[in-house]
C-alpha cells in the first residue's frame, strides 16, 4: 500500500514525532511518502530515511499525487490541501486525521464530510469532540491512540548532572501550553524549598518576542530557569532519564490536549509526569496513575503531588513502575500500528464516499 501523509509543519513536535514513531513499522509493510508545507528543522526526526518532502504549492503536490498512484492521502489537520484536492477531483480517497485542539478544529465546520473516506483521531475526547461540536459521522470516527519505541523510550541509566531535583516541562511557548502556569508552580516550590530546579524543554520556533515575554515573567518570580530551546527527538529519553536520576518529575500545565505525548514519553523512561485532568490526558492516567492528575490552574493540588514524589520513595516507586506498565502495555509501536493499518486498509478498499 502507498500512502501519502500531508502535514503543515516539519518541526520538532508531537505530530511530526507520531509519524517518526510509526515510520520504522510502516515502512516494513508498505509505503509511506511524507509532504510537510513548511520546514521548521523537523527533517532529524525521520533519520535518513528518503521520502519527506517540503512542497508549498498544491499544483506541486498534486502533480506529486498523480506521479505515485498513492492508495490513500492522509491529511493531518491542513485544510488548505485537501480544499485543493476535493477541487481538483484527486481520485484517491482521502482520511483526515485530526491532532488539533481549540481553534485548530475551526475548519471542520466548513467541510463536507461527504469528500473523506473517515477521521482517525488519537483519543475519546477526540472524537466526541468532532462528532459533538463539527459534525463529524460518528461512523467513519475511529479512534488510535498515539504510539511510541519503547525500545528507545525506556529507563536508562545516566550520570547525575545536578545534585538537585529537576522540574522540568516540556512543550511550545504558546498560551495552550501554559507555560506561564509552570512558572507560577516553580515560584511557589521555590519558595518552600532550595533542593529543586527548573527547566524548560522546547520553544525553537517560538518568535524573539514569545522567548523574551517568557524571561521577562520568570524574572518578575525571582525564578532561575534553564531553557532548552531545541533537543534531537533521540534524545529525549536521555533528558528524561535525567530527571528520573535527579528525583524529579516532568509537569505539564497544559490547558488541554488531544493526547498527551510528552506525558507517556516520561513514563516509559521511569520518569513520574504530573498533569492537569483536562481533555484526552484523564484516558492515561486511569487507575492509581489518576494520583499524579489535579485540577487545571490548581497550584496547590499540583504542588502537593510534585512534594509527594519528590520525598514519598514509596509512591514515587510505585507510579514509576505503574507509568512504565501502561505504556508498554497499551502504547507500544507494534500494537498500536498494527491497530492503525489494519484500519488504513478497510478504509483504503471501501467504495470512494464521493
């Protein structure tokens, strides 16, 4: 099977890393070509591996479809294209798959669902959120978790860096994220404690104005923050193995996510993630994991769980091992990717929907 995936951005983020992580399964059964819109330094994420693509012009890139006789066009979030592509008449049958939050979804509204075979989304929340608030057919709505390698996600030792506990989170420096609500967190532990420090993992394409905003507001706190603009996919799992070792934990402030991937990272590294219960993040944390989850903007329910892991050995131990069992259990490549074709063929020999 040839399938085409078509995405706005080559960066380093959490679409971008999904496609790297089904890449090593996909492409030992059939194959995948890659179009992003725009390069944003993305390219690393897929190794040497030949087929990405950066075009801007959607002549191009239908000129591109024709040439290859792809089965299917997964379109991920980039409405621009597939407005294109139903104007155009393209004759392969086209999934949308549907990452974005909030105002990233707007599109939906204008479509005609008519032109797409189904929508592949990565959680619960997702999918009722499509079918509830844009209409989406509740019956070519199918939900995929997101996967990961736990061959290279997973606990590893490494050399303490710092003999303090690290705090770090991870993520864009945009308002969804909340950035500024970790800050907040981090002037309040700071305040209380003098064996803990704060980083802050991402924000390479944030504008000069965004970076200098974020340094202006860790000043206003009194904080010290050690920012990490851009780090390699590959190794991420070295960063979060290093706040494992340093008794730390990741914290997301984040207001709402349609998965929550840098959560289930930390935990197949053995590197407790404390997260706010807010879209799809409470279909991860189910069981005893649900105690490492607060109310978003509740500071102190979320301070007192970071205390809890960074002075309870017991807890810190037990979510440790109950994080590594749920992602091995329910996120690993192999069974979730193979969930995912066996999809991607029925939908790839159902009659074309228009």
């Amino acid at each position: 099977m040839k399938i085409l995936y078509i995405y706005r951005y080559l960066l380093l983020g959490g679409v971008t890393t999904q496609l790297a992580n089904r890449l090593g399964f996909l492409k030992s059964i059939s194959d995948p070509h890659f179009i992003f819109l725009s390069d944003h330094g993305g390219q690393t994420t897929f190794g040497d591996y030949e087929k990405i693509h950066v075009m801007t012009e959607p002549l191009t890139i239908y000129q591109y479809i024709k040439e290859h006789d792809f089965d299917l066009i997964i379109a991920i979030d980039t409405k621009e294209i597939t407005d294109y592509l139903i104007e155009v008449h393209c004759k392969t049958p086209i999934i949308q798959e549907v990452h974005g939050i909030s105002y990233k979804l707007n599109y939906l509204v204008e479509e005609d669902q008519r032109h797409f075979q189904g929508y592949i989304v990565p959680s619960n929340y997702s999918k009722n959120r499509i079918i509830e608030d844009y209409s989406a057919p509740e019956e070519r709505t199918y939900v995929i978790p997101n996967c990961l390698d736990t061959t290279l996600f997973s606990p590893k030792e490494v050399e303490p860096i710092t003999n303090k506990k690290i705090i770090c989170w991870v993520g864009k420096l945009n308002d969804h994220k909340n950035w500024q609500g970790f800050l907040d967190l981090a002037a309040r532990i700071s305040q209380k404690r003098d064996d803990c420090v704060f980083w802050i993992v991402g924000g390479e394409t944030a504008s000069s104005k965004a970076t200098k905003h974020l340094f202006q507001e860790a000043n206003k706190r009194e904080l010290s923050i050690h920012w990490i603009d851009r780090m390699e996919y590959s190794e991420m799992p070295k960063l979060y193995a290093m706040v494992a070792k340093s008794g730390g934990c990741t914290v997301s402030t984040s207001k709402g996510e349609s998965f929550g991937m840098s959560l289930i990272e930390a935990m197949a590294c053995g590197c407790p993630a404390v997260a706010p219960r807010v879209g799809a993040i409470p279909e991860i944390y189910l069981g005893d994991l649900g105690r490492l989850t607060y109310e978003l903007h509740d500071l102190v329910a979320c301070e007192s769980i970071v205390d809890s892991l960074l002075d309870n050995e017991k807890e810190r131990n037990e979510q440790i091992q109950k994080g590594i069992q749920k992602v091995q259990k329910h996120y690993s490549i192999n069974q979730v990717v193979t969930q995912y074709f066996e999809l991607l063929q029925t939908l790839s020999t159902v009659q074309k929907v228009w």
